[in-house]
C-alpha cells in the first residue's frame, strides 16, 4: 500500500467484443461498462487513488453509427445521475475534459449538475474525457498561447513547460503514473499524449465490462514492480530510495 499511484489513467476498451461475444447489443455492452466504472471507482477508492481519468468518448467516437452515439450520450448522463451521491461520500469532485461544446444538452446538463454539486470535493476527482482527443486538446493549447502572446500576457520566451501544461485540460491534476488499458489493444489513441510522457503502461487483455476489484489490483501490483527511473540509473535511484 506504500506505493499507490496519486492517479491512474484508463482507456475503457472492450465493450463492444464483450457484447458481440454473447450475441448481444454493442449498447449492452456499454451499459455493462457502466456497471465496470462504478466497481472500478469503489475499488479505486479503497485503494488511495485520488484521480482516475477515464476515456469515456474520443473525438474519434464521432465517427461511429448515430444509434450507438445515441446511445451512449443517454449512459453518460445516465450514469453520471446515478453517481452523483457517491461522489459527494467519497468526497470526489466530478471533472470532464474535452469539447463539451459538441455534446447533447442533455448529457450536458446532467454533467454540468454533477460538476456544481461535486464542485467543493478535495479527496481527488473523477476526470471523463468526453469528446476529447489529445491532438484537439494540444491545438486549442497552441491556439490560447498564440491568443496570450498575440496580447501580449506573455512573451514568447516565456513558453515553457508550465505555460503548456496551464493551458491544457488537465491544469491543476498530477500526471498520472499509471495507464491502464484493456480490451487487449496495445495503442494509445489520442489520448493524453503530453500527460502521459512518464507514465506507466499496462494493458490487459480484459474487456472492460470484465475489469473489477481484482483486476484494478492486479493492475497496481505490476505497476509496483516497475522502477521508475525518469532517464537516470538503476543505480542512482536505489540510492535516493534508500
Ligand atoms: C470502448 O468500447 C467504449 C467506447 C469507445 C465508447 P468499444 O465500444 O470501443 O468496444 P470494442 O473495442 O468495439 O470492443
Ligand atoms: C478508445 O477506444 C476510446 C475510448 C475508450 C473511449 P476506441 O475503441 O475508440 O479506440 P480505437 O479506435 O480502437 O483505437
Ligand atoms: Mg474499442
């Protein structure tokens, strides 16, 4: 337990196939992941995870037939209804990164209302990354830099790491150490590119609606056995870890 990461990343892959591999409804399969992310939460939370970060829908998704969009977008607002309560008893602020913008006024609202209600919570959050992709979120960084310098907030020479970080969806949250994805695809499909430089990868063959306690354990377990060296030696970090 000494050595739990502050936050874990999640790309939720695997509904589909884990529908399709009972003869059900790809929607089923989705309403299952639901059930996934409300056990993965608790299981989070017994744990010390204070931020978990969940893809929930890529800009990609947009391409899918309208039926499963449909469908998804009322689960969104479904399940975010549904968890509202216990984010506020575990003291979780609910956070969406992403073009809110494109989303359907009703999944937005129900997001909304759970951001405001959840909004004075300081144990950790729950980020939903919905209509987000990493390439939209790094462009409209690029765009805000150009607006600051443009008006002349900042200088060019005044563009670092911290100015970047700042101005992406993520301000405020650690990078996480952590990424888990499951449904057995090893890709990283636009998602946190910038925040995800140093992080952990760990992929599991899993469909989503099949990832529970267990598995998020097993998960922290392998992540405990990885030395994490950030470009020194072996040698060196025993040394600052003893
Ligand atoms: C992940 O499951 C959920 C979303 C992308 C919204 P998929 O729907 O991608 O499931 P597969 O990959 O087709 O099995
Ligand atoms: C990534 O899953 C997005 C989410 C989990 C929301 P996809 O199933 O859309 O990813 P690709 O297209 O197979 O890479
Ligand atoms: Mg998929």
């Amino acid at each position: 337990m000494n050595r739990v990461p502050r936050h874990v990343a999640i790309i939720m892959d695997g509904n589909g196939r884990w529908a399709k591999a009972q003869g059900r409804d790809r929607s089923e399969g989705h309403r299952a992941g639901v059930d996934a992310l409300h056990t993965m939460l608790e299981a989070a939370n017994k744990l010390g995870i204070r931020y978990v970060t969940c893809y929930t829908f890529s800009t990609e998704n947009w391409n899918r037939p309208q039926k499963e969009i449909d469908a998804l977008m009322y689960l969104i607002g479904f399940a975010v209804q549904r968890e509202t309560q216990n984010l506020l008893d575990h003291d979780i602020s609910l956070k969406v990164i992403g073009d809110m913008d494109r989303l359907p006024a009703s999944a937005r609202q129900a997001l909304d209302d759970c951001i405001a209600k959840t909004a004075h919570c300081k144990y950790g959050s729950l980020i939903l990354a919905i209509s987000y992709s990493s390439r939209w979120e790094i462009t409209r960084m690029a765009q805000r830099l150009a607006h600051d310098v443009a008006a002349g907030r900042i200088t060019p020479d005044q563009v670092d790491e911290q100015a970047v970080s700042q101005r992406l969806c993520t301000d405020g949250i650690p990078d996480p150490e952590l990424l888990i994805r499951t449904g057995g695809e090893q890709r990283i499909s636009n998602y946190l590119l910038w925040q995800i430089a140093y992080s952990e990868l760990y992929f599991t063959d899993i469909y989503w609606p099949d990832f529970g306690e267990a598995e998020l354990f097993d998960a922290i377990v392998d992540y405990q056995s990885r030395e994490r060296r950030f470009g020194k030696t072996s040698a060196q970090v025993q040394a600052e870890n003893k």
